[in-house]
C-alpha cells in the first residue's frame, strides 16, 4: 500500500521537491563561493572547517524541506511523520550512512577533504536512484546526473591532490558546479505550473 501510495503522488513530490531544490542550490551557490572568497583572502580554510560548513548547509536544507513537507501535508490532510516518508526514509537510509561513515573516516585517517565530495555526489545519487519505483522521472535523472558527475570527478580528485595539491576550494568548486546549479536547474524544470498544488482527487 505505501508502493502505491507513493506512486500516485509523483505529481505532489514535485510541488515539495521544486522549491526544496530551488532552496538547496541557491544557498550551496552561495555558500561555495563564499568559501571561495574566504580561502582567496583568508587561506586557512581547513577540512575541518569545511565539513561543519556543509554540516550545517544540510541541517538549513533539511529544516526548510521540513517546513515544505509540514505545510503540504495540512494541505492535504495528512499526518507528518506519513508512512510514505517512512518508506522514502528506509530506502534512502542505506545510502546515507555509508556517505557519512566515509566522510568521518576520510576526514579522520586522511585529513584530505575535497575528494569526499565525489562520494556525496555517488552516495546522493544513488539515494535518488533508490527511489525511482514511485519517484518522478525528473528526480531519476537527477540521481543519474549525480552519480555519473561523482564517477567522473573521482579520478579528477585524486589525480589532482597528488599533482596539484588539490584542497577544500577546489571542492567548493565542485559542490557549487553540482548541488548547486544540478538543484537549480532541476527546480527550474519541474517547478510546478497553473499556480495550484495537486490535490489526492486530481492523480485518479
């Protein structure tokens, strides 16, 4: 029942999803390039630093994609927590603990933190693939893009700590090029249109 549930409300993720991703990629824009600003006038922009900024970037992201579901769930009429959200946070919750038992232990062992990027974007993608039974198109090409831009950066990553010293700018490059412009332009595409959100009537 939650399978299904979840598949008749593709066109009520998108009305959450869009202003959720919108949010998302303006503020890790602005974020990343005032890392950017920072590291340039202020080198000392160190992985600890780093993580607990886009620590702190999530819990932001996390509260106002909350505050949407809250909002849409009076609209229509359901609980929050839902047994939908359970179901979604079950698939996704694999992907997540992996992603942040490898942030902790590379920034703890390795102390080099611009490669973890590669892995949130692999680790994220794969989260949005998890979801593509009952998900919108849109949100799977996301994942895809994701995953595919986590493939490629990799060997970039790598290859440049050991040739360039590559550090934490270069991954706030990286975090403004894909969950920055990928949300945004995923918010432009999907934003929903005619000024309403769907009501359970309107999905048959």
């Amino acid at each position: 029942m939650a399978m299904r549930s979840l598949m008749e409300r593709a066109a009520v993720y998108r009305a959450i999803s869009a202003p959720a991703a919108l949010i998302a990629g303006g503020l890790t824009v602005v974020v990343a390039l005032g890392m950017v600003w920072y590291y340039k006038r202020y080198p000392g922009l160190t992985p600890t630093m780093f993580v607990l900024t886009w620590v702190g970037v999530l819990a932001i992201i996390l509260l106002a994609a909350g505050g949407l579901l809250w909002r849409e769930s009076r609209v229509q009429g359901e609980p929050l927590p839902s047994a939908r959200m359970w179901f979604a946070l079950a698939q996704v919750l694999p992907c997540v603990l992996a992603g942040a038992s490898i942030t902790f232990w590379h920034w703890l062992m390795i102390y080099q933190i611009a490669p973890v990027v590669f892995y949130w974007m692999v680790f994220y993608g794969l989260a949005l693939l998890s979801m593509d039974e009952y998900a919108p198109g849109s949100m799977v090409v996301l994942g895809w893009s994701f995953l595919l831009a986590g493939l490629m950066t990799a060997p970039v990553f790598y290859l440049g700590l050991e040739r360039f010293g590559a550090g934490p700018v270069d991954g706030a490059y990286a975090m403004a090029c894909t969950f920055g412009l990928f949300h945004i332009v995923y918010a432009v595409c999907v934003w929903p249109r005619g000024g309403r959100h769907p009501r359970p009537g309107d999905l048959g």
